[in-house]
C-alpha cells in the first residue's frame, strides 16, 4: 500500500507520523484528497493553491500546483518548506 509520512509539527496536528492510504490514489492530488478527509486539521495547509508544506516523492520536491498529477508510486513525505541560504 502506499504510504505517506508526515514530518516535524505535521506529526503533532495529525497524532501520527505514518498514514497508509486507503483509495489507493493514483495521483498526488488524489491522495491529498484522502489526506484532507482523514485529518482536516491540516486540509487548509495541503489543499491551499500556494500550499505551506512541501511534498516530497523520491528524490523530487513537489512545490507547484502543476505537480500534484504526478502519478504516487510510492511514499509521499509532507513536511514543513524549508529554506536554505
């Protein structure tokens, strides 16, 4: 099944650190979806169009709406955006 995992304060709003996804969604956008459903303390944070987490697939960081159709194969992380300088 494929799984997503929640980091940081993300853990604390949603009282756990994995979730195994039910529908088995095809697409990110998909899986947010069910994410919203299951914890809708944090549906305004993942759903927003300039969302205030970052989505991370493999090795890709999902930052722009435009992504969210990419096919979820595996594990999906959601986080806090962190910037660097």
């Amino acid at each position: 099944m494929k799984q997503v995992r929640f980091l940081s304060y993300l853990k604390t709003l949603t009282g756990v650190s994995n979730y195994e996804l039910k529908s088995d969604p095809n697409t990110i956008a998909d899986a947010l979806q069910e994410i919203a459903n299951k914890f809708p303390q944090i549906s305004d944070l993942i759903l927003d169009t300039v969302p205030e987490v970052s989505f991370i697939l493999g090795e890709r960081t999902l930052v722009t709406p435009k992504d969210l159709d990419l096919v979820l194969n595996d594990e999906l992380i959601i986080g806090p955006i962190v910037a660097g300088g």
